[in-house]
C-alpha cells in the first residue's frame, strides 16, 4: 500500500539534495569565474609592466633577452593556470554528477538481479 508519509519524506530528501547541489554547483562556478578574472588581471598587469620595461631597453639585444624572457614566463603561467582550471572543471563535474551516483547504483543492482 502507498504511503503518503514515505513519499513526503523522500519528496523532501531529494529536494534537499538537489538544492544542496545546485548551491555547490554554483560555488564551483564562482570558484571558476573568480580564478579567470584573476587570471586576466595578472596577465595584464605583467604585460603592462612588460612593455614599460621594454620601451627602456637601448639595444636589440636586451629587448630580446628581455622579450625571451617575457614569453618563458608568460608561458609557464598559462601552463599553470590551464592545469588549475582543469582541476577546478573536473570537481565541477563531480559535483555535478554526484546526485545521479546512486541512482545509477541502483539501476545496476536492478540490472543484475533481473539478469
């Protein structure tokens, strides 16, 4: 027989999940705009401060000493920050995924015991 009682209370869990997760979700999405925004400001200003110190330089071969160098780093920062974003994505993607885990768990005893 149904049980109206049963159903309120799981009705109730599973909406507080969800809200649970589209709160984390929307952390993990500010966590990603917030890292980019940073990211932009600091490429900025080390390119700013770049050219500054380029338009000093007399020789060409200190512009390139310095131009080399500029490049290396700016590298290295992108290489940094595209591995942060990337971990920053996939717990996004965990976090998204993670209230179907146990309904797919539960398919996949279904599954095998029907088989």
């Amino acid at each position: 027989m149904f049980n109206l009682d049963d159903a309120n209370r799981k009705t109730k869990e599973v909406l507080d999940g969800m809200l649970k997760n589209y709160s984390d979700v929307a952390k993990g999405l500010q966590a990603i705009a917030t890292e980019n925004t940073d990211y932009s400001r600091k490429v900025f200003q080390d390119f700013t401060a770049h050219m500054e110190r380029l338009m000093g330089v007399r020789n060409i071969e200190s512009a390139l000493e310095l131009q080399t160098g500029y490049a290396k780093s700016s590298y290295e920062g992108f290489v940094a920050q595209s591995t942060r974003l990337g971990e920053l994505y996939t717990d996004l993607g965990k976090t998204v995924t993670k209230p179907f885990e146990a309904a797919v768990v539960q398919s996949t005893a279904l599954v095998k015991r029907s088989a």
